[in-house]
C-alpha cells in the first residue's frame, strides 16, 4: 500500500473538484432561462452588447442548443456528407471496445490494461468528467498520471507502472492498483468575509500487482475535459497565442503564461494545445493517445500497448491486431471530436450577464480567460479558417501557485510543464455543465475562484453561467 500527498487540490481539474466543494454565503445567481422576456433594453444597445458579449462563442461552428445533449451536435459548418462523416465518428465515439479476439473484428483488442471501455466512458455526452466522491464506485473520468521525480528535469516514467495508472484490466489479468481516496475540509474566507470550504483529496494506491512503488513516486489526478470547439482552437494561428505568451512577465503585470512547445510527429518544435497540461499539439495526437493510454488501443501514431517490462512480462492477453484501431476509424473518431459545436452564450443581452462581464474584466480574469481569436488556415476544414470566435482561453501554461500544484513534472514525451503550471481551460460552455454531466454550479466556480493566487471576485459567475 502506497500513499502520495497531492497537495491542497486536484489541480488538473479545480474547476471540477470546485462542484464538489460546500461553499458558504456565496450570493445567488439567478440567470433568465434561455427564451425568457428579456428586460427593455434598446435594440442598438442590445447588439452592442451581445457583440461585445460574444453570444456566437464559435463564430459559424456555433450551436442554439442549450439541454443536456448541447454538447454533441455537429457544426452548421459542416456538409450533408461531413454530417454522415460526423455521425459515424460518433459511433466509433460510444463503442465500448471488447476483449481480443472477438467476432466483431476490427473493434477488439481493449485493454488488457485500460481505465476506460469507450470514449464516452469519461466524456458522458461529450462533457466532462468530475472527481468521485468517497467510495462512489464509478471511477470513469479520473486517472492518475505517474511518474519519478528527477531533481533537475522532467519526471520520468515509473519502471513499474509507465506514465498512468491503470486500474481496469480484461479478465484473466490484473489491474496496476486501486485508487483510494480521502478527502479533508479546508475552509477559508473571501475578501469581503464571505466563508467558503472546499475539499482536498487525498490518493492513495492500493493492491499494488506489479511491484512496489518505491521512492521518489509522484501522482498527477486528471479528469476528463468537455471536447466542444476542438478544432476551432486547433486553427488558432501560433502568432496569436504568442501576442499573449509573457514568460518572463516583462509588463509586471503578475500573469507570466507561456506557450508550451513540444515534440510534433517529425520532432519539430510545435505548440501544444490540448490536455490540462498542454502536452499535445493536435486533436490527432490527443485522441491516438486517449485510445492507448485509457483504452489499451493502439493505432498507426502509437503502435505499442502502454505497458512496462514488468507488465509485459506477466501479461498474456492477445491483441486485438497491429494496429488495433485503423486509420479510417481513428479519422473518423478525429474529425467527430474536431467537429463538435460550441453552444452559443445565452442572454448576451441581458443587463445582469453585462454587469458579470465588467467585473470579469475588471478582475483581470481576461488577460488569461482570453475572449477573441481569428482562425488561421486550417488543412482539416477549409470553413474553419476566419471564424472570430470566444473560447476564454490562452491556450498557454501559467504557473497557479502551491495551492494548485499536484507535485508531478511533466515526463520527456509531455514537454516541460511543471507541477504549479496548468494550461488556461475554455470556458465556452461551462454554465452548461450542470445540465449535460449533472454536476457544476455557480456556487462551485465561487469555491474556485477562492483557490487562485491573483485577485478575483464571485460576483464574476454572473457572466460565467450565461456561457
């Protein structure tokens, strides 16, 4: 049995433990339901604003849908056939992969150590996932990254668990371990005396079957992230993210972001863009690591099952073939997630979502929650180019302070990312959530708001439940 502290949060997700956060006197937010009269407010006014606002937060890839399935449907952009394109990738999306061999050949070859049965096992409706609570027995949507800590450099892989822990296997093997975790109360106070309390996890890894987890072991929690708008922010040019990047905080302004480059497929430097970390420069790389280190599915990009020696050595489940998943169905699963719509802001308008803006701004919660880009040229979709659109990100790594640190470096295939540093998570569509995954409130975003170390006021979730 092994214990490893993880420091005050889960900081690969604060945004999603916040949901489980009991937070205390934090005012009510009361939003008009979309379709609701809206208050008189001159027409001219009105457009101003909702312009200002963004209310088409995906320019043309943006959705009117607003209930529990909002984050599943295709962009307007797409054609009648990219529709049908889009439709199959949704089903390669919701199929649970099976145990080699299998009369359904072609979709086997799960495991034989994985986390998940299918993509949607931790992206329920496209959504995202949230941390569980005590002994809930689910555990789809969370992992732990592993790793060694090195003193000068990256982590790297733990020589008996790899880079993850996986805690499913296929029948007649064993999983790497059992994820406990313990939670304590942290309460505290808000700048004008309101009281908030939040919950620090603690994990633990139980029935260890591989071998001992020796020294100088670091874990990293992860829950899985919404996929809206995917291949809006993979055709953000890179001159646009760096119009933003101040490594060095040169303008003293306290926001020091940086953009994260790592390795691209031919060793190049690129940016990345995708994951808590940044740590992928393409919804391709994202998703063909998904299958392998999550699934237990190899595909063309990584054609080796995510096992280590010791695991290999004990481990006799047959593969589902080289590769497990081809080239067809990882596009097809590739365009889908690249494709999925981005619900439009609700109440752009409305005096009360203008008022949460102002304080948003005024906070300085958009010199990171960055609201405008342009699309550059993008090879998947031609339509995609040009579209103005408001993801409130930077897409960049910002060091969050010792409050959100999770105590793991990134490993050489990551890039460089450490322990205090997160990539600036959209926002477009979080005000959704509660509807789509059941979980997420104003209240919790409040509980968040309490966990960064530069100034920021609740009253900000006014504009953050009209998203």
């Amino acid at each position: 049995m092994a214990r490893v502290p993880i420091g005050v949060v889960i900081a690969a997700n604060a945004l999603a433990l916040a949901a489980a956060a009991r937070a205390q006197a934090v005012p009510a937010v009361n939003v008009a339901p979309p379709g609701a009269p809206a208050p008189a407010v001159a027409g001219a006014e009105r457009a101003e604003r909702a312009d200002r606002l963004g209310d088409r937060l995906g320019g043309g890839a943006t959705v009117g849908e607003a209930g529990n399935n909002s984050f599943g449907f295709p962009a307007p952009l797409l054609t009648a056939a990219e529709r049908r394109a889009f439709a199959v990738g949704n089903a390669f999306f919701k199929h649970n992969w099976v145990t080699a061999p299998s009369s359904t050949a072609g979709l086997d070859g799960l495991g034989p150590l994985f986390n998940a049965r299918s993509c949607s096992g931790c992206h329920l409706y496209d959504g995202r996932s949230r941390p569980p609570e005590g002994d809930e027995p689910d555990r789809q949507g969370l992992l732990l990254r592993i790793g060694v800590r090195v003193a000068d450099g990256p982590d790297r892989p733990h020589p008996v668990y790899g880079d993850q822990i996986q805690d499913s296997a296929v029948l007649g093997e064993t999983p790497e371990a059992r994820v406990a975790i313990r939670t304590h109360a942290i309460a505290g106070q808000y700048g004008d005396g309101a009281g908030y309390e939040l919950l620090a996890p603690e994990y633990e890894l139980q029935d260890l079957a591989y071998g001992p987890l020796g020294d100088g072991a670091v874990l990293s929690p992860r829950t899985a992230p919404q996929l809206i708008g995917l291949g809006l922010l993979e055709a953000i040019p890179l001159e646009q993210l760096l119009e933003h990047a101040d490594p060095d905080d040169r303008d003293r302004d306290g926001v020091s972001g940086r953009v994260h480059f790592v390795s691209g497929p031919h060793g190049e430097r690129v940016p990345g863009r995708f994951g808590w970390k940044a740590a992928q420069p393409t919804v391709l790389a994202q998703t063909a690591a998904a299958f392998v280190n999550d699934i237990g599915i190899t595909s063309e990009l990584f054609p080796d099952e995510a096992l280590t020696p010791a695991e290999r050595a004990r481990i006799r489940a047959p593969s589902g073939g080289r590769p497990e998943i081809d080239a067809h169905k990882l596009d097809r699963v590739v365009f889908y997630t690249r494709t999925l719509g981005v619900p439009a802001q609700r109440g752009a308008g409305e005096p009360q979502v203008a008022a949460g803006a102002a304080v948003f701004e005024r906070c300085r919660c958009a010199v990171c929650h960055v609201a405008r880009f342009v699309t550059g040229d993008i090879a998947f979709h031609p339509a995609y180019a040009g579209q103005v659109i408001h993801p409130y990100t930077d897409l960049l790594l910002h060091d969050m302070g010792p409050g959100l640190a999770d105590g793991k470096r990134a490993s050489r295939r990551e890039g460089d990312a450490g322990p205090q540093e997160w990539r600036t998570p959209p926002l477009w569509g979080i005000g959704l959530v509660p509807a789509v995954n059941g979980h997420g409130t104003a209240r919790a975003v409040a509980s968040f708001l309490a966990l960064l170390p530069i100034a920021a006021c609740a009253s900000a979730i006014f504009l953050v439940c009209a998203w």
